[in-house]
DNA sequence: ATGAAAGCGCTAACAT
DNA sequence: ATGTTAGCGCTTTCAT
C-alpha cells in the first residue's frame, strides 16, 4: 500500500488533522509543521489519494464523456475540447464510445453514475426519446448534450442548429441549378441529427418545388461502401442525382471514392455535399464542401455549462436550455453548378 | 446524498453486509432477502458507489490514458481500441491529452495516480529519457507505452518497427528510381518515433548510397502549412525531392495541399509517401501512400497488456518488452516511378 | 495552531 | 445464511 496521510503524519510528527490542513488550505499551518510534513511527504512520496477525499466529499471532479465512436473526427475533437476545458478546470474525464448503440447508452452511464462523477456530456441517439436522459433528469444529475439538439423536450445541450444548417447547404446546392438533390445518410434511427439534417433538405426542396427524394440510407454512420444496387443506380445519367447531400463528411468522402471506382467525376458528373467539416476535407482534391461544426468549441462549452450546473445547483432555475453555435458553409470544388 | 447500501439495508430490513453479498456473490443469499434487497434497491433508486467501493478494495478497475492529441486519428483510433477492450473487461478509462508537451505528461499522469488508476497507457516524447516513466517504474504502476519504441530502455510498449517500416518505405522509394528523397516531419525533439522514422530513412539512403538529405521540420506534428521558403525550394526543379517521406499522414496530406497550391502535382511533381494508414488517406484522390499502423489493435493489445500486469502481479519476472505489431505499406497514387 | 474523533460507502473477517 | 465490526484515506467539526 502506498503511504497515506497517516504515514506522512507519523514521520512529520504531527496529527493527521495538521497534514491534511496542509494540502488543502496550507496557510492555517505553522511554519515549522508545513516543512517537517513537506519533507516527510518528499521522503514517503506521498500521493494524496482522490478515493479517500471523493468519499469524504461526495464529488470526485470527474465527469464522463459518452459518444458513439471516435471514428468520426467530430467526436475527437469534440472530447479534445472537453478534456482541455477540464484541465483547466482540475477536472478529470472518464470516457466511453457507444459505437451507435442505444443499449450501451444506459449501460455507460450507469457505470459512469457507479463512478460518481459529477457530470456527463454525451451524444446519445434520439434526445427526445432516451430512457438514459430520462434516468439523468429525475436523479437530478448535471449533464449536457452535444451534437443533439433536442425538439420536443427542453433538454440542456450544444450544437449547431442542424435543420437550418442543412437547409442552408441544399439551398446553396438548389442556387448552383442542381434539381435533383439527393441525401445519403447512416441509418436515421440512430442519429437524430441525421434525421434533422434530412428536415432541413426536406424543407428546401419544398420551398422550391423540387422533388424530394428518398434518401439512400446505408448500414454505418462511418466509413461506409455503397451498395452495388446503388452503384447501379449511378450509373444511370438519368436515375442518378446530380448533386448528393451527406449527413457527415466520413460518408461523403466514401461516396466521392465509390463513385470515382465507377468512373463518375467529383463535381462534373455528381456534385457531393458533406455535414460536419472536418479538417481533412479541407486538404481534399476536391476540397470536399461542407457545413463546418465547430465541434472543439461544441465540447469546451459543453464543459464550461456542465461545470456551472456542478458548480452552482441552483436547480432548475431557469429551463434547461439548448445552446446553438454557429455553423459555415464550407465552400470546395465538391460542388458545381449544374447545367441541364 | 443518494441511498447507500445502509438504507438499502434499513428498507429490506437486513443489515449492510447482507446487502454487499448480493451485490458481489448473489449466490451466498436467501432467496428471500434477495428479492427484499432488490424491491429495495429498486425503490430507492440504489446505485452502487465505487469510490467506496475503491477506497475499500485499494484499486479502481480504471485505467489511464495520455496521448499527445486526438487531433491526429491514430491516437483517437488507438483510444478508441483501449476502450473498447477496457469495457469488455469492466473497467472504465480516464483520458488526457498533452499537446506534445513533455511538461503536461508529468501533471496528467500525476492526476491519475492521485485518482488512483490501476494502470496507464501511454504515449510520451521520449520513451528512452522520460521522468514520468521514470517515476512509474520507481513505484511500480503497471504502464504500457503505445506508438513508443524504446531503444535503450527496457519498458513495455506496443508499437510497430518504425526504424524497419520507415526503411521499408523509403526503399520502396528508391526501387521506384527516386534518389532525392527528403524527409518531412514534426519536431523530431517532441516524438521519438519521428526520430526513429528518420534513422529508417537514412539507413536506407546510406544503403544505396543515396545522400541523406537534411530534413524539413516544421513546427507542428497535426495540420501544418509550408513555410514561403520551403515552397521556395519546391518551385525550384533542381533542388526540390522527387519524392517526400512524411511522418505522418497529416503532414502528408498538408503537404499534398501545399504542393498543389502552387501548381506541382502528386505524383507526378512529387511523389508523397505518408506514416501512420489512417483510413481517410484511402479516400484520397489520389490515394495516399502510407506505411499502415494497427492503432485500434493497438489500442486493444495494450489495455489486454495492462490488465495482465495488473491482475497478475507476478512483478519483475521477464523483463518489460516491446511487442510489435505488424506494419503494412499500403501503396497508392500518391507515389510512382521516377525516370530522371 | 493543533489534535481527537466521527463518518463518507463499502467489503471482509469473524462470529453466530 | 446473516449480523457485527473494523478500516480503507480523507476532511471537518469540536476541543484545546
């Protein structure tokens, strides 16, 4: 066992009481005990252990992060902005991925409420509909969402505003001339800001008249193959579209490459829109375009609102509220006008 | 305070030990008490704490993890691969990142001793001088070194051959009929491996009797532009490399943008090759070359690594080892022949 | 300024 | 099968 405040009292001399006074508010120590314990803590290498003072508090200076996969850049990032917020902070984070399963939800944070942390920040599949918030709500437990963006229920959360970013995106795809506009996306059922981006095109076809298509909805939220059903469609000049919105970059960037296998040209025969901006579409040839999250900054003020909710539990003053940030259309040589 | 096991105890009527013993071994109660204990735990929305469970036991069934960033997708890859095996064996994982700052290596690992992790994982600047290790050995705490290769020390890591796979690439290079081939990296003082990368390279060179040229370090290991004078040298037929070894994919894709930036195209200009396999490189147009590295196993043989040491405390027999995981070179469009 | 002592939640040894 | 109890490391009254 490593030594605890107990050795270092015993070697120093002093009352357990006077070393843990040291570390927390070392002003209220004599001069002569603060050395005598300094030096023993230097001899023992001494460690403060946070199990024995978390207990004591009922805190931990913990909180957890749960997001479906670091494949996705976005997430990455995301938990990247969250860690260097806590640091600053002296906090630390627990993490977990849930790979897009809404049963390892619950699961990760139940074992993160086990860990008594003081917060979570998660990305869970459909925010209006999780048992796993409903479970943080009523055991009052701080948390914030990021990426979601809830609709019907006043949930605490930060993101872009998915709809009006992906109507933005369709409707710069609709001013280049492009008349058949199709989505692809992951399974909507496990994202619901895939189905809000889905919205938002909706809305814009209609707002011009155009034809709404059906989605091409494909197995995975990352890296993913089109089908050779779809590939067939490609092949078609009539059948396909000429411009595609994707519900993130990973699946645009997969589809720019399927469709080069097939010999169509990225933006001459198929423009290709993507969601989320991440750096690398930047150093694309094309640039891939994109609407740019500033997913870092999602996870720092994720983190800055979580901590306020630890810090200060003035409970539900105020209604739990969504935070929007705002969101860019990325311009890249993915997209073309379109002459019929 | 949320319910503890003593209120659970009061409500079902049993005392506190009773209660513990279903928690841990079900078995060793009535059947009785159990559905007592459990309406109990259910009414009182009873959630096991581990801090006292931890403070209890003197472990945590967590595990550390320092990376320098998530920004490059190796070291999200490679996390995202401990944690994935850190969840099948019930343990949970706290990260940090240090932005390839050797001073923040010391404070986050100092972070998650005082939280009590059972074991680290790591990537640090240097595995051969590192204080931080130096104080893991000294105390004892089960660590495993991920993208590390230490050549002088003795210290478990899991990596793959970088001197061997950089070697393998570049004389991939040279049987393509390149002779200026230049290396490109990060700072070589913040990642041993780029170092170790270098002498990959050079041996090769001095093997064919190629001159080593001096290699371009620039400031960053992520998303790094040329500087004016770098490009200088580019615009410039005679003095600039046929072919250009990168550190790692990042660069190598920087770079690629840089180079088309003023007007040189990859391959036929300059031949890029690229460090690390990261899955987006495959997206490329053209495709990345790149010597592929297994982050996600990785991650994986690392966690399974360190769990071993942790369990099995068996202590100094056999002395730490470097495991090394199979590289690939991945070839692409990114690189082609040279006919000078 | 310092010490004694209680107690945070839990497990395990011991007793019954 | 169950209860009693000590103690993990720490902070914080309450005394002195």
């Amino acid at each position: 066992m490593r030594p605890s405040i107990k050795q270092v009292a015993l070697e120093a001399g002093v009352s357990i009481a006077t070393v843990s006074r040291l570390l927390n508010k070392p002003d209220s120590v004599s001069i002569d005990s603060a050395s005598r314990i300094n030096q023993a803590i230097e001899v023992l290498g001494f460690r403060p252990n946070f199990t024995g003072r978390n207990l004591r508090a009922g805190r931990s200076r913990t909180v957890g992060v749960v997001v479906p996969t670091l494949s996705n850049t976005v997430f990455a990032q995301c938990l990247q902005g969250v860690e260097t917020a806590a640091r600053q902070r002296d906090y630390s984070v627990m993490f977990t991925a849930t790979e897009y399963r809404q049963q390892d939800e619950s699961a990760a944070v139940e074992l993160l409420l086990a860990h008594r942390v003081d917060g979570i920040i998660l990305t869970v599949t459909n925010a209006d509909a999780s048992s796993t918030l409903d479970v943080l709500d009523r055991e009052r437990i701080p948390y914030v969402l990021v990426y979601n963006q809830p609709q019907q229920t006043a949930r605490p959360s930060v993101s872009v505003d998915n709809r009006a970013a992906a109507h933005e995106a369709v409707s710069h795809l609709i001013n280049l001339g492009h008349i058949r506009i199709q989505m692809l996306s992951g399974q909507f059922h496990a994202s619901d800001r895939a189905l809000q981006r889905y919205h938002g095109y909706r809305q814009a076809m209609h707002e011009h008249g155009l034809q709404v298509l059906t989605p091409i909805e494909i197995p995975r939220h990352t890296y993913a193959a089109l089908s050779s059903e779809h590939l067939q469609i490609f092949r078609d000049p009539l059948r396909r579209p000429s411009a595609l919105f994707c519900s993130n970059d990973l699946l645009a960037l997969s589809v720019m490459r399927d469709l080069r296998a097939i010999g169509l040209r990225v933006p001459d025969d198929v423009s290709v829109m993507g969601f989320d901006g991440i750096p690398l579409g930047e150093l694309m040839d094309p640039m891939l375009s994109s609407v740019a999250q500033p997913s870092e900054q999602i996870g720092k003020l994720a983190l800055r609102t979580l901590v306020r909710a630890i810090e200060e539990p003035q409970d539900g003053q105020g209604p739990a509220s969504t935070q929007l940030l705002p969101h860019t259309v990325r311009l890249g040589g993915s997209v073309r006008t379109f002459h019929s």
